[in-house]
C-alpha cells in the first residue's frame, strides 16, 4: 500500500462501522497482511510485537503477556481486549487472555486494528487500556490454494488453505495449521520442567453473498500440548453472522458457541460459552451518525484445583449483557462530536456505566487534531470472587471493578506525499484497583480494591516512502506510573497490580523491494528495564530476506531477535518458571502469494 492508501483504509473497530484511518479520534495502529507476511511471525503475539502502541513480552515458548499503556505481567496484563472478527477471546478465570488457545491463521489475516485508549462505550469488558481486533480475509480474497511451511533453528510451522465457489453466491474456505516451538532456556539452572509446545489447529467456513446481505457460518477447532502432554489446550467453536446493508447503515448480528478446556497438572478447568450480539448503525438527517445495539454473554465453568488453591464450588455461571447507543455528530463540515454510553451488567458486581466523548477537528491541510474522554472498566474474574485456600485466602464475595476515566490528545496527519505521522497523549486516572489486603494476623488475605493511581504518556509513529519501493517507519511509546493505596488499606504484594512496564520502547523499520523479484525488510527494536523486576533493556532486530521465484511461489530467509543468543522479557516466577527468548531462524517456503 502507498502511503496514502494506509492513511485512508477503512477500519471498523474504533466505532462498529467503517470509517478512513485519517477520520478517526483514536490512537489506531493498523498491522496490513504484508506487514505480517514479511515479519517472519508463526504466532499472533509476535505478529503484534509491530505495534508500536503495544507491550509484548514473551514468558516462555507458549505464555505471553501483552497490554496498551501498562500493566503488563501475568497477573495484571487483563485490560487489552483481544478480539477476533469482533469475537473477544478473554477468558473470565482471571479475566486475561491465554495466548496458548487463540490460534490464528496468519495469512488468512485482512489486518490487525490496534487502538491504545480505552474502548469501553463500543466493546465493554476489558477494554480498559486498548483494544485489539484481528479482521481475517473475505472469502473473495482467499480463493484457490495457499500452502506455507517454515522450518527453523527454534520453532517450525505449517499452513494450508483452499477456498473455491459452490454457486455464484455461495464461497467455501477450509484451513489447517500446525505449529513445533523448541523448549526455552531457564533463567534458573535447576529448573528442569520442559516448555516445548506444539499444536494444530482447523476450520471451515461458508460464506453467502447476495446484493444487499452476508450470511458467514464457521466452525474451527484446535488441540494445542506442552512437550510430554504436561499440559493440553484444545477447543471447538461455531459461529454465525449475517449483515445486512441499508442505505446509509447496516445491521449486523453475531452469534457464537464455543467449548474450551485446559488440562494442566495442577488443574482442569472447561468452559462453554455463548455470546450473541447485534447492532444497527444508520443516519438521522446530515449532521448524525448513529450506532446502538447490544450483547449477552453466557459462561459455564467447571475449574478444578490439584492443589490447596480452590474454588468452594468448582461449576459456576457467568454471566454479562450490555446495551449502548453513539452518535457521531457533524458540528460542521470539519468538526466532529462523538457521544456515547453502555450500560454493562455483569452477574458479580451489576451495572457498569460506559461514557465515552471524542472530538475531532479535520483541518484545511489534511490534518486531524482530536480529545477524547472516556471511561472504561474491567470486570472482576473469577479467582478474585471465588479463590480460597484454607490458611492464606478467603473468597472476596464484594471485589468490584477496577476503573480508569482516560483523558487522550492526538494529531494524526500527512505533511507530504511520502510521509504520515501520528501522536497521542494519555492521562489515565485508575481507581478501586486489586489489592491483597491482609489483617493483623497476616493471614488469611482477602482481595479487596484498595489501590489507586495515575499513568501518562505519550505514543508515537511515522511512515516514510524514501522512494518507490523502499519504506522507513519508526514508532516510540514513554509511560509513567504513579500507584498508592487508598487510605485504610494495605497490600502484601506491594502494588503489584501496576504490572512490570518499560518506561520507554521504540523501533524502527526499513521495507526494500531490492528487486522486482527480491525484498528486505529489517526492525530494529528496544526496550527499557522493568523498574519493579529484575528485566534488563535489550535491543534486538528482526530481518526478513523473500525471493519472489515465481508469480506465485516465494522463498524466505527469516531471523528474529538477531543480535543476541537469548534475552530476558518478563520475570514472574510466582506465576510461570522464569525462561529466556532466544534467536530463532528460519527458512519458509509460499505458495498461493
């Protein structure tokens, strides 16, 4: 894509309708499909490490941890929503989202929408700090046979997709992919457990296109295991979606049953699930653009404990459902009011309210300047409602919510032909955070919301075309964190709620078709030391090296964290085995470009 196709594609999430990039009041990172065909990436999490607006930190070859503006560790990294299609794939154990069970097929990915700023008004639970939305192919667009394999120095990868017509209205798509990562190194010399991890994972997909509606209906499975089956994560989900275009608007309905387990040696937990959402987006007279709709949610949980660490009673329900309503408001050709409200219900602490304003100013010279204030919250999960143990925990039956009310500046613009930028500032007000209140006695604790603080920051990113054919591109995001203890209230952990966050990362990129058959592309990375854990700042590259061989066969020689055998990205030994990242290499072979 050129420089100004990227600042004008339409993207969906920040308002459930499509709208250009250069339009919208929100920090927004788009990841397109050739960024993520020239990464190198078998995973999504590594595929993200792109945004310049995200932490990613791997914990080992199968757990990460990623967030927008803080809170990044196992424990706390639980206020990024990460969606799939509009699917949100957070599970309400521990409210986070476990990497290990979200499978993706790489190249049947449209692109990746990336938004830093809480998203509550539009998705509810959870997005808290950002919102991640991952927005496969149309059917259109995969037909025909694709096959990808990739062999390497520490993970392997294979990928296989067909799509074809049965009737001029009717596509097919059926997927597979199987995945190989070696064990990882431990920080710690006697630690012997085995981290290697490997899976597959599968779908079919029909979709039917007719003049004014699409109706999609997809079933996909994975089964994915830790070396010596130490640990099994497998799952099959159904889903359908209609929309249905109206002149001006649209509506859309979404319904989705699901069934995942966890088998691991200190649990077992299976959840089912169902979620059916709808929303009808239209225009009332030349100056409003409005969208409302709703979702419920429905979980049955059964989690099972080996160990001391339980639930009083392991089967429970979950339930969540939410109404909200926007309108986008043209104050005049060149400003733009956004309003909106949800009213989000969850069974453990009832009703949440979700405003969110946004204005934006579209001036003479292409350029956007826009604020925004929103408020967002993260619901409690089950560990911290239910979990006890019989000396040093009881149940929390009143943990509320933890809440942010987020103030945002940004500019976005296109100074010339060959150059985009975009910048956004932060101040996040965090209340009712999760704090481990013990008594005199020190035991039993309880969980309780007894901390507060601020974060601030400021994100930034820029493309350049130097000339056709060769892209430059940067990004940098700096975070401050301010947390303390509401009076009245201790904590044994000592804020760990805050996470552990770099003050600063920042990267740039270069994109080189060296040839009409023969690209480069190359991205220089670094990272600050976690203040609050022992995690050195590291810089590393990535590189990858494609010979176009045919119109639609390519070879590539791939390299990711180049500069260094191995570094350190997370320290949480409460929670994982602590372990290093190490250099990977590889070779793919494409076929179906």
């Amino acid at each position: 894509m050129s420089i100004d196709e990227l600042a004008n594609i339409q993207i969906t999430s920040a308002a459930k309708h499509s709208q250009p990039l250069s339009s919208v009041a929100a920090s927004v990172f788009i990841i397109t499909a050739d960024d993520i065909r020239r990464s190198g990436a078998i995973s999504l999490p590594e595929v993200l490490r792109l945004a310049p607006n995200l932490e990613v930190a791997r914990l080992n070859a199968y757990s990460w941890t990623v967030t927008a503006r803080g809170f990044n560790s196992p424990e706390t990294a639980n206020k990024l929503l990460v969606m799939i299609n509009g699917r949100s794939v957070y599970e309400p154990i521990g409210g986070g989202n476990l990497w290990q069970q979200i499978d993706v097929n790489l190249a049947n990915i449209d692109r990746i929408e990336v938004i830093a700023g809480p998203g509550g008004t539009m998705w509810g639970a959870n997005a808290v700090n950002g919102v991640v939305n991952v927005i496969t192919k149309p059917g259109a667009q995969t037909q025909g046979l694709y096959a990808d394999v990739a062999a390497g120095s520490f993970q392997r990868a294979a990928s296989l997709r067909y799509g074809g017509k049965l009737s001029d209205h009717i596509g097919f798509k059926v997927m597979a992919d199987s995945f190989d990562i070696d064990r990882t190194k431990p920080f710690d010399p006697n630690d012997t457990t085995d981290d290697a991890f490997h899976g597959v994972f599968g779908s079919l997909s029909l979709t039917g296109d007719w003049e004014k509606d699409n109706l999609t209906a997809a079933v996909m499975t994975y089964n994915n295991q830790v070396s010596g089956d130490t640990a099994t994560f497998k799952g099959t989900l159904g889903r359908l979606i209609w929309n249905h275009d109206l002149d001006g608007g649209g509506v859309n309905v979404n319904a989705v049953i699901s069934r995942d387990v966890r088998d691991e040696a200190t649990l077992y937990e299976s959840r089912d699930s169902i979620v059916v959402s709808a929303q009808h987006n239209f225009r009332a007279g030349p100056h409003h653009n409005i969208i409302w709709g709703g979702e419920f949610r429905y979980w049955w949980e059964n989690f099972e404990s080996f160990n001391d660490f339980k639930f009083l009673d392991p089967k429970t329900t979950i339930s969540l459902g939410s109404l909200f309503a926007q309108d986008e408001i043209a104050l005049r050709p060149d400003l733009t009011l956004t309003m909106g409200l949800k009213a989000e219900y969850n069974s453990y602490s009832g009703t949440e309210w979700l405003p969110n304003v946004r204005l934006a100013w579209q001036r003479d010279d292409g350029s956007l300047i826009w604020g925004a204030v929103s408020r967002a919250a993260r619901t409690p999960n089950r560990i911290e409602r239910e979990l006890t143990h019989p000396v040093f925990l009881q149940p929390s039956p009143d943990f509320s919510s933890e809440k942010v009310t987020a103030w945002e500046l940004g500019w976005r613009a296109q100074p010339m032909d060959r150059l985009s930028v975009s910048l956004s500032s932060f101040y996040n007000q965090y209340n009712d955070l999760r704090t481990d209140t013990y008594p005199a006695t020190i035991f039993p604790l309880i969980l309780e919301n007894g901390g507060e603080g601020e974060t601030y920051g400021i994100e930034g990113w820029g493309k350049y075309e130097v000339m056709p054919g060769w892209r430059l591109s940067a990004g940098f995001n700096l975070l401050h964190k301010t947390f303390r203890l509401k009076p009245g209230f201790n904590d044994l952990t000592g804020l760990a709620v805050q996470g552990q966050d770099p003050a600063y990362q920042a990267q740039i990129g270069s994109q080189w078709a060296i040839s009409p058959a023969m690209n480069l592309n190359v991205i220089l990375r670094t990272v600050g030391k976690v203040d609050n854990a022992p995690v050195p700042a590291y810089t590393e590259a990535d590189a990858t090296l494609t010979w176009r061989l045919t119109d639609r066969l390519a070879l590539s020689l791939e390299g990711l964290n180049l500069l260094h055998e191995q570094h350190l990205e997370a320290y949480d030994p409460s929670t994982l085995p602590v372990r290093y990242v190490p250099r990977a290499v590889s070779v793919r072979l494409r076929y179906g470009l």
